[in-house]
C-alpha cells in the first residue's frame, strides 16, 4: 500500500510540474537561405521543452496573390538577405509582400500546431505603410486549398482572423493571441475584405514590406487552448501532463479493483 502510494504521488508531482513548465518557445527566420522553386522549407530551434532539450521544428512556406475578385496564385517567395521573403511575379520593382494591385501573402506551414506571437518585418518600402494581417487556419485538418479562394472568402473557407496590426515598421511585434493554435497561419499586407473594417491607422493599397522572422510556441491542448487544425502528426487532443493525469487515476483504480477482489476472496 505504501509503496504504491509513493508510486502514484510521484506521478503526481510530476504532473504538476509538467503543467507549471513553460510551453516550447521557437523562432523562424527568413532573411538567409534561400526558396527551391520560389517555396521554402525550413526549421526552427524550440527552447524550454520539457528536459531542456532543444528540438527543430519544421516550416513551409509558400506566396500567394490575388487581384480581387480573382482566386489566389501560386508566387514565388525569394529571400532578400537581411530583410526576409519577397514576393516575385507580381509586377513591382522591390518585391515587397503588398496590397496596392495584388493582395499578397505568405503561408507558413508548420510540422505541428503553434501559437504564433511574434512577426518581425525586415524591409519597409519609403513611402509606404506597414499594417499586417494575420490569419489562422481553422478549416479541415487537410489544410487550406488556397487556389480555390479568393480574398472574399477566405474566412468562409476555414481562416480565422486573428487581427491587423497598423505600421508595425521593422520592429518586433508581439501578439496576444496567447489559446488558439495552428499548423498553418497567413500573413498579409492589410486587407479590410479579411482583416477587419479599416481605420485612419489601418489602411488599403499603400502597405509594402518583407517577412523577417515569426516566433511562436507549439501548442498543447488544453481546457483553455485551442490547438485548431493541426496536422503534422499533432492530433491535438491530450497534452502530456492529462496523459499522465489520467495514468494516476487508472493506476488509482486498478488498486481500488484489487483490493475489492482481494477482500471477496477473504470472506469466500
């Protein structure tokens, strides 16, 4: 009885502690390397998982553009070194990510769902602004089919608006969207069709920037997070400390079970 007392309250320490750790931190940067075939594949180094291991997480990225009503096309992304990816193809000189023709944006797809709260941008176009929009995917689990989209129905198709953020310039923004997650997320020049009405601050058809760098943790389902489409073998469902949770409560039971059966066998 004793020793599996100990047992099942080692269990339980260590479930709270699980639970107390801080979430896996990462960060991805696009301002060296370089695009196969204008996609890019890349990874990200993770902090603060649980043995204070470091492990890679993968990204994918892709470009896109669209000049309303029409579907979004597939672009080439290049790496501008320093600044991040630009968007080729699309008819401007710099090729900056922008919203004055084309509607432009980045898809990042991640080996398992985070919770992107951070987007740095590394080149601001003279002249122009730098609001940004920010999407999550929250459709099918088999990730969004952008081809068939057009700005117009993007969220109806499964994109979450997470918000628009005005001139954010070439400084860190940090978001709070701190309990949704993803495996796919879009970034965007401003665009009020998806990203909410606009405002003096945030403004159509004058934003032109490139993608520096994105941060984010991977994300845990909890009762308060919501892991949204996951994909990359993240089922999003029981994070690590409930798993254990719930083998404390089965190793409870067993033990309730044993000694009902071992007190039957006494009074037989």
């Amino acid at each position: 009885m004793k020793k599996f007392i100990r047992s099942v309250s080692a269990m339980l320490v260590a479930t709270a502690a699980m639970a107390a750790a801080p979430s896996a931190f990462a960060a991805w940067s696009f301002t060296s390397g370089a695009t196969v075939n204008g996609d890019y594949s890349g990874t990200g180094t993770t902090t603060g998982v649980t043995g204070n291991a470091s492990v890679s997480l993968g990204v994918q990225a892709t470009g896109w553009s669209s000049v309303p009503p029409n579907a979004f096309t597939d672009q080439n992304l290049t790496i501008y070194a320093g600044s991040g990816f630009g968007m080729q193809g699309t008819g401007d000189a710099q090729h900056g990510l922008d919203n004055i023709t084309n509607k432009e944006a980045v898809v990042l797809k991640f080996d398992s769902s985070v919770i992107l709260n951070q987007v740095k941008l590394g080149y601001v176009q003279s002249g122009f602004d730098s609001d940004v929009t920010l999407l999550r995917w929250n459709g099918a689990a088999t990730g969004p089919n952008m081809a068939s989209m057009t700005p117009g129905n993007l969220i109806a198709s499964g994109w979450e608006l997470v918000g628009s953020y005005a001139d954010i310039g070439t400084t860190t923004k940090s978001f709070t969207n701190t309990t949704k997650g993803s495996s796919w997320w879009l970034i965007s020049a401003f665009n009020s069709t998806y990203g909410g009405a606009a405002t003096t601050a945030l403004t159509n058809s004058d934003d032109y920037f490139k993608l520096a760098s994105v941060a984010g943790t991977k994300c845990i389902s909890s009762g308060t997070v919501n892991c949204g489409s996951s994909g990359g073998g993240n089922t999003g469902v029981v994070s690590e400390p409930a798993s254990l949770a719930l083998v404390a409560l089965a190793l409870v039971g067993a033990y309730g079970s044993r000694r009902r059966k071992d007190r039957t066998a006494v009074q037989s």
